[in-house]
C-alpha cells in the first residue's frame, strides 16, 4: 500500500480556524472523558440501586427493577441515543421540550450523558445483584440478628462486600462506557470519534486521525485498568471473587 503518512498535519490550521487538527483531537477527548465520567456517575449510583431492588424480599420492587433491567440492556444503545434526542423531547409538554430543544446548554452532551448513564446502570445493576447474591445468606442472618434493619444489613454487611467482589466487571462496564461514548457522535457531539471523522473529511488523513484516536482509547483503557487493579488490590477480600489470590 503507496500511502503517504503525514503526521504534520495535525499541527495545520485547522478548516474552521481557531486553532490546529490536534486541538480538534484533545477537544474531543476532553468531550469523550467527560461524557464518560458523568455518565458513570449515573450508571454506578443508579445500578446500584436497581441492583439492590433486583436481591429485596418485596416482590413489586423486584418485578421494577427487573423490568427496568430488561428494558434498558435488551434495546440497541443507537436507538435509545436516538430516543432520548429525537422522541422523548416531542413527548414532553411543549415548554418542557422546547426547552430541552433550544434552551439547553449543550443538549447532544447532557443527552449523551443520560443515555450512557442510565442504559450502562441496567448493567451495573446485574453486577451488583450477582455481586450481593453471591454472599452467603448467613451473613445477612447474623446482621439481623445482631438487630440490624435490611437496609442496615445492605449498608453495612452486603453492598461493602458485594462492590469488592465484582470490582472486575465493574472494570469491564467502565471500560465499556468510555468506548460506547463513541455512539453520541449520531447526535451532534464533536467527540473523540466524530473529530477523527471531521478531520478525515477535511484533510483526507483518516489514517492518522483514526490512528491517534485508538491510541488515545488505549490509553484511557490502561489508565483506568491500572487504577482498578490497585483498588482492587487495596480492598480484595481473600477467599471472594476478585481477590485473586496474588
């Protein structure tokens, strides 16, 4: 293959002005992490209250969640992107949609973040069930014995345990939503992925733009596996999943 790489012309003024090709590739890294970590922080703290509704001897609560579970993991990720911008405005009341529409601040980002989040939480919530399933049922015995209420028994004896065990799919699910972030680039967001497009279309480099962007995707993988590996590390119970026995 006769192909001519250039990696000069990420330091070429940029089509639009304002700056160069490699201030499109860290504007978009920076939309890519951010949109990541608030939509984690959506799916990590919804997940997991699904999830403990999912293990809770109240069956309706149980039926909520699994519903919602079933909902949100089994519907493409593209489509509900599409939903959430598209259809879910148009069914609001009309001051409400407008608004979401125009008077929103950057509403690709906030839509991205809401669908990431709360599609990701349907599997946080599979992990946090397996994760307090998985604890002997003695436990939850013996803190109620001890006169503990359930939501005591979940506070402070089976989600403590339960987030040390599955902190390696919890790793998985993190990793996954900075990769999935890519999809927001179907409504608008100038992403990691859609600036490498951008940049492809402009300078007809796809080459290099694509190749900076999976290396910046490696790199934010390795980050975030080294950081879960010494969490892991720090909280691993001996004898439980995750503790590795290293």
């Amino acid at each position: 293959m006769n192909y001519n790489w250039d990696w000069g012309i990420f330091f070429q003024p940029a089509f639009s002005g304002g700056g160069t090709y490699l201030d499109w590739i860290l504007s978009g890294l920076k939309w890519t992490v951010l949109v990541s970590l608030a939509a984690w922080v959506i799916a990590f703290s919804l997940g997991s209250v699904i999830g403990v509704l999912r293990t809770t001897p109240l069956r309706p609560l149980r039926l909520a969640a699994t519903g919602y579970v079933e909902l949100f993991r089994n519907v493409p990720l593209l489509v509900q992107m599409f939903l959430w911008f598209f259809v879910v405005p148009e069914l609001l009341p009309r001051a409400w949609g407008d608004w979401l529409k125009t008077g929103l601040p950057r509403p690709e980002f906030w839509t991205a973040v809401v669908c990431l989040g709360t599609y990701t939480a349907s599997r946080v919530a599979e992990q946090v069930r397996s994760g307090i399933q998985s604890i002997p049922k003695g436990q939850t015995y013996a803190g109620l014995a001890m006169g503990l209420s359930l939501p005591q028994v979940y506070r402070h004896v089976l989600l403590p345990m339960a987030y040390r065990i599955i902190i390696p799919p919890l790793t998985s699910e993190f990793l996954t939503i900075f990769k999935n972030s890519s999809v927001a680039l179907t409504i608008g967001l100038l992403e990691l992925t859609a600036q490498s497009r951008q940049i492809t279309d402009f300078t007809f480099h796809g080459f290099e733009a694509f190749t900076v962007a999976t290396l910046l995707y490696v790199m934010i993988t390795m980050i975030v596996m080294v950081g879960m590996r010494i969490l892991e590390a720090r909280v691993r119970v001996p004898g439980y999943i995750g503790s590795g026995g290293r």
